[in-house]
C-alpha cells in the first residue's frame, strides 16, 4: 500500500484523496537501544533484587506542552448547555486557552516484570511514546474545560506490508501499523473543523511516516472528569491498544456550584489543612505481548508428553533467552486466550508492583481506568497479613503459589470505598461498595480510605460466568484463577482506626471538605444536607436526568450476536461479529439521527455478552431488564440469575455512562440458573455536535472484526447550514473514473473513460 494512501473512505480528503497526514523527512524506526543496568536485570534472580528494586507504582507522567490563553468574549466556564436544535452547532462555547502536544508512536524497547519466571521480559511494543526505555503506559493529557488541544500525532512505525494493509479489507485483522487518535468519552466535535482539521474523528489513517495535527476543542461547559485516548483505527485498535497504545486523559475543573448550575466535583474533592486528598490515575491493561517461531505461531511453554492439540495450545507463552516478544497478531485474542497466556494485567506499565504513599486515615481519590481490550476485572481490597515475608518476594508469585497467598495472606474483610464518577461523570450520590466491576473503556472513580499501616492486596475478583467478557469458566484444576492479585499497597503514618469506623470517618471528612471548600454560604448548607442525605451529590452532577417527557424521537433497537460463518458451525470456520444483523460497512450509508433529539435505546445481546461503547453523547441508565423479567439497575433486586450474585449494575439506575455491558447468559452454561437475555435501556441527548462517529463493542478485537456502527447526527431544520462543499476522490475502473465521497457520502458522479474533469465538488454535512 502506497505510503501516502489511505483505503479508509471517511478519511480526510486532500491529495491523492486520501490523507494518511503530511509526509515527515527522515522518519526512522526507532532504533534498538538497552540499557545497561536493565540488562543487568535479565539474568539476576528475583529474590537477589531487594526491597529497594520493588518497583512502585507511580501516576502516568503527565504529557508535556506549551499553554496559551486565548480569552474570548462570552466563553466564560458554566455557561448554560444547548439542548435544542436552533442554530445549535454556531453555539459551541469557544475555548479560552490552547494547549500543544505531540504523541511519536513508534516501538519501545523495554522490559516487563514476569512473575512466572521471576525475571524481566524483553518486550518490543507499539507505544505512543516512542523512546527506549520509556513507561509501558501513554502519557497523561491534563486539560480544563475551555481547553483547546492542539495534538500532532506523528507515525514513526514501519512501512506496512501490502498484503495486510489494501483496500479490500474492511473487517479483520489489518494495518497494524495505521493508527490514529480517539478521545474515549469527550463531549466534542466527531468530525473537522471548517478548515478540515480534525478533531476526534476515528475515521483518519495515519500511514507510517506521516503525520496529522489534531485540533480538539473541549467546551468551556464540559464536564471535569476521568476519560482517556487510545488508537481507534478499524484493523489495528486491539491490536495496538494490547500493545499499550492507551493513556488517561482528566479534564480538571474549578467551577463552583451556584444556584443556577451544578459545580465540579474537583471543587469539594480539594485538599485543605485539614482533610487531605491524594489522587492516583490507575490504568489498568492486558499486554498480550509473546514471541513467535518462523511458523508465525506463538511460542508456548512445553506441553505434557502426548497432550492433545488443545492442552498444547492452552500453555503460557514462552521466549528463548535474550528474545524480545511484542503484540504482533490479535489470533490468540479470545476467550481464555488472556488467561493462558500467563501475563499479568498492568497498572500503569507495572507488573504485581505496590501503591507507596498511602497514609492511615487520608481519604484517596483513586481515577481508575480500564484500558485493556478484552478481560473484565473485579477489583477489591483488602487488607494483608506478610507474617514476615519481604514485600519484594509478592511479585514472583504466580500460579498455585500466587493462589495460596491470596488465600493466607490477603484475609481482612475487603474495605468499603465509595463510587463517586463513573465513566468520568459525577454520580448523584457516593455509593459504598466493598467490590467494583471493570468492564473494557470503563473508569471509576474510587475515594479510598486505608484504615490502618501496614499492606493491602489490590485484588482483582471473579466475575460470574455471564458478567464476564469471556463468557465462559476461567481457569482449571491444575491452574485455578478464581482470582489474582495486581498489587499492594503499603500504608505509612497517620492515625488507626477499625475498618467498620470507614463509613462514618468518610462521612465526616467530606463534611470538612464542604465546609472548606464551598464559599457561598447558601450553597455549602445546601451540600451539607446533600452528604447528611446519603452522601448526595446532587449539586456536582454535570447532567440533567431525562424525563419521559423529553423523549422525542421513536426507541431505537439495537442487539449484538456472534455467528458463525459456517452453516455446520465447523471449527475454524470463523464467524460474522454483528450489529442487528450487519457487520460494519466502510461504503454504507450511516444511520441517521437528529440532532436536538432525544431518544431511548434498547440494547441486548445473544449468545455471548458484550460492552456496548458510544462516541460523543453519553447515556443515562433507566434499566437493565434481567431474564428473570426484573430491573436489577437499582438496590432492591440482586442479579442472580446465576449462582453466583453478579453486583456490577447494581446502583446504576440513572448514572451516566458512556460504556455499558450488555450480559447474555447462555443455556447450560456453569453456573447459570435462570439463561436469557438482558435488555439495557438507556436514554441520551443528541447535542450540539453534528458528524460522523461510531458505536461499537468494546471488545476492541470484535470492533476491529465489525461489530460496529456508524451513525450521522444532521440538522434537519436548517438545510442552508447543513451542508459545505468538500472534495470527492476518483477511482479507476474499467467503466472508467467513479467519484466517492471520503466521508462515505453518497456521490452519483461518474465519467466515461474518454471524459475528463478537473474538479469535483460534492455537499456534506458541516462538522
């Protein structure tokens, strides 16, 4: 494939039609380079690396680049939100300020801790900060509402090869070395601006060796939050975000409440003399790095003598010494893959590495993103009894042994710690869970209070069977994984207290907080009663719940489902990855919405479960709907339609969200009492931004197989505003030259081959 070309239609149209961004000079593969002391690491046994080598975990960096303000009349934070049609998209706020960055994805030459084999693996991964030795985690974004960010990505990969990057291929594995840029959760502009600049537009391609700037304006009324950005070319997402290709993104606010509109949560959330709050940003991630034979097989730890291929295939990846492994191929990506493959999940770059800092009785706000592409995590903590073992010697636990820790050592009741923001939107109010499901895209935000010195177990808990990405029993007798541990904590200082004292301490310490922090005096008694009435957060919330009565577009339907290709369901015959019916369609007409509308989705799933992810517009729950016939979205009814209680929708009645799972429980399957299907029903406003964007799976290896689809948010009251002109691009047949529209717009222009035409102009909605 041609270095300059791009074969995705909706990229932006400029020579040669397609961009894949501007062509850099001198643009190289990032050169091998090792460090001395980190080749030292290699060959030395774990238990002769110290306390002192124990890696800590530290927050993401935060990405460096220069700020300007660029103050503009009537941009002020707070202003009201537009809801409407009329004139909506020429409502935007403005931003105030510019911030430049730039992201160099490229390989990385690093090592990752291995806890099965006690040592260092040399790993070769795509990242986003393409220098050696650098964090196995992308680098922080930290912007404020009112922010324009200014990001030029540059693509320092190789050259792809022909055969796995053309324009035949839609669906599937391909393009591994395209990439471009999402902004997972932002409320902005899908599409570009009127000068053709991007903004969150998951349709670019970025070809190695080019580069593209991004100009995304987050709103001065957006919402403070925890979101994030990763790669979201269709082909290579799975592929590149197991590679580590995913970062935090915060958006921090000052906005105090008033009696015309809701505050930050950042505002009551601030440090004071009195009450502390530490913040931690956790990305949490599955690399499914491995090295591979001249088959292109993976390579595998030696089986039993006369294992069958199945046993064969189920061993842990292994690496011949000095080899370096990487994330070359997603066929090892389904269910029980993860597990099988003997990785850990990370934790900002880490392996089984421990949290530092934490104080007895500070309150933690703990922003926590799941950035992994396929494996649900339960997380719990609880606290640790070591009987005298070294804290270092945690991280060489693996397997059985790694399993009889958790079981001796980790032994405390976990602690209760409080929801606060879910996918980056504060709840109405703070809700006390002792566990907290992850599903892939979704962060949580926890407030952590460790109520004693000493260490934690950060435990990542089973899932029932149904509320699980894989669907399907996790483990066996040899090599059990009921759950596994992904670090400690270590508690420092401060004051004891009893676990059971954890609710009434929090309780006060955010009635310090309020009391500090709140300066209009109406206001801060009005947030005083809010937390002495169950902890509400009524005035920090950034949405207004939708009524039935705002509703006014019909209830769209939507369903996920898995079939197989063949007929007879053969093995290896590989599957179709649905949305009603339909695999992802570059060429199709998008499915159209109105913007200004408001509407009801109703989502289900069949045969296997699936995170349902939208762009641009986040949702409100109204109910999740279990086989059972019960709404299981509030406290009263528990979901136990399997033997085990699933808790992960409890309390979700009325959240905010961008990423939801959508269960299916199947018939006969381990531990399923009541099979079926749950129904999902969610509302959301289509506001103020037009274009083009996505809902998928967030399975991002079913995304990138075509469980996918596009959808066009238009005006359809104001024709004149509606649309500008915007090139269409030419192909050869042998009819002669057809035009197409990079946006996927339908164009009828067609010439003979004895025709000629100089320019072609076409209409396409505004962004």
């Amino acid at each position: 494939m041609s270095q300059s070309i791009s074969h995705h239609p909706r990229s932006q149209a400029v020579s040669g039609c397609l961009t894949t961004g501007l062509p850099r000079s001198g643009v190289r593969p990032v050169a091998l380079s090792i460090a001395a002391a980190l080749l030292g690491m290699v060959s030395v046994p774990a238990q002769a690396q110290e306390t002192a080598a124990y890696e800590s975990i530290q927050n993401p960096p935060v990405l460096q680049g220069a700020t300007t303000d660029t103050a503009a009349a009537g941009a002020a934070q707070g202003q009201a939100r537009v809801q409407g049609e009329a004139a909506a998209q020429d409502a935007a706020i403005a931003p105030t300020r510019t911030k430049t960055m730039s992201l160099n994805v490229g390989y990385v030459n690093t090592y990752l801790w291995n806890p099965t084999s006690g040592k260092y693996d040399r790993v070769h991964l795509r990242s986003y900060d393409a220098r050696d030795n650098a964090p196995l985690v992308a680098p922080t974004i930290d912007v404020v509402p009112g922010t324009r960010m200014n990001i030029t990505l540059n693509n320092n990969l190789p050259a792809e090869n022909s055969e796995k990057c053309n324009d035949s291929i839609t669906n599937g594995f391909h393009c591994p070395n395209t990439t471009n840029l999402h902004t997972h959760g932002l409320w902005v502009n899908p599409g570009r601006d009127d000068a053709g600049v991007p903004s969150d537009d998951i349709f670019q391609a970025i070809a190695p060796g080019h580069s593209l700037k991004y100009k995304i304006d987050i709103p001065s009324d957006h919402p403070a939050g925890t979101f994030w950005y990763h790669t979201h070319f269709h082909g290579s997402t799975a592929l590149q975000v197991s590679s580590g290709m995913a970062g935090a993104l915060i958006v921090r606010g000052d906005r105090q409440p008033t009696a015309q509109r809701n505050g930050d949560l950042d505002t009551l959330l601030r440090s004071t003399g009195n009450t502390q709050v530490q913040e931690r940003v956790v990305m949490l991630q599955q690399i499914q790095y491995a090295c591979r034979g001249a088959d292109g097989k993976i390579k595998r730890a030696a089986a039993p003598d006369g294992a069958t291929e199945q046993v064969r295939n189920s061993q842990p990846y292994a690496c011949d010494d000095g080899e370096a492994a990487g994330v070359e191929d997603i066929d090892d990506f389904g269910p029980n893959g993860w597990f099988n493959s003997g990785r850990h999940t990370t934790i900002n770059g880490t392996t089984m590495a421990r949290f530092v800092g934490a104080v007895a009785g500070r309150m933690e706000r703990w922003r926590i993103i799941h950035g992994g592409v396929r494996e649900s995590i339960n997380l719990e903590f609880r606290p640790a009894v070591l009987n005298n073992m070294p804290p270092s010697e945690i991280r060489n636990l693996s397997g059985r042994r790694l399993q009889n820790f958790i079981n001796n050592n980790c032994t405390g009741a976990p602690l209760t710690h409080y929801r606060v923001a879910a996918d980056g939107l504060t709840m109405a109010n703070m809700q006390p869970a002792t566990e907290t499901v992850f599903q892939p895209g979704y962060r949580w935000d926890l407030m952590m209070t460790f109520p004693r010195n000493g260490y934690y177990c950060v435990i990542d808990k089973s899932v029932p069977v149904g509320g699980s990405i894989n669907n399907t029993p996790t483990g066996t007798a040899a090599r059990p994984a009921p759950q596994t541990l992904l670090g400690i904590v270590q508690v420092n200082g401060g004051v004891d207290m009893d676990t059971t004292a954890i609710p009434g301490y929090v309780k006060q310490q955010m009635l310090s907080l309020a009391d500090a922090n709140i300066f209009d005096e109406e206001m801060r008694a009005a947030v005083v009663a809010d937390l002495n009435d169950g902890l509400k957060l009524s005035h920090f919330t950034p949405h207004a719940t939708i009524a039935q009565s705002e509703l006014n577009q019909p209830i769209r339907k939507m369903n996920f489902s898995i079939v197989a290709k063949d007929p007879n369901n053969i093995p290896g015959g590989g599957f179709h990855y649905y949305v009603n019916g339909k695999e992802y369609d570059k060429n199709a007409d998008l499915t159209q919405l109105k913007l200004g509308g408001v509407q009801e989705w109703e989502i289900s799933s069949e045969g296997a479960s699936h995170p349902y992810h939208i762009h641009v517009n986040p949702f409100q729950i109204v109910s999740i709907i279990d086989p059972q016939g019960r709404d299981v979205s509030g406290f009263d009814a528990p979901d136990n339609s399997e033997s085990t209680i699933d808790t992960q929708f409890r309390g979700l009645k009325g959240v905010w969200k961008d990423t939801i799972m959508i269960k299916h429980l199947r018939a006969g399957a381990e531990g399923v009492v009541h099979p079926g299907t749950y129904t999902v029903n969610i509302r959301t406003r289509y506001e103020r931004y037009k274009g083009d964007f996505v809902m998928h799976c967030h399975i991002l290896d079913h995304e990138d197989e075509g469980m996918m689809e596009g959808f066009r948010i238009t005006d359809a009251t104001n024709v004149a505003s509606k649309y500008a002109p915007v090139p269409v691009c030419s192909t050869d047949t042998s009819d002669g030259i057809k035009f197409r529209s990079p946006y996927g717009v339908k164009n009828p222009l067609s010439i003979p081959k004895e025709g000629k035409l100089q320019t072609s102009m076409m209409l396409l909605p505004k962004r």
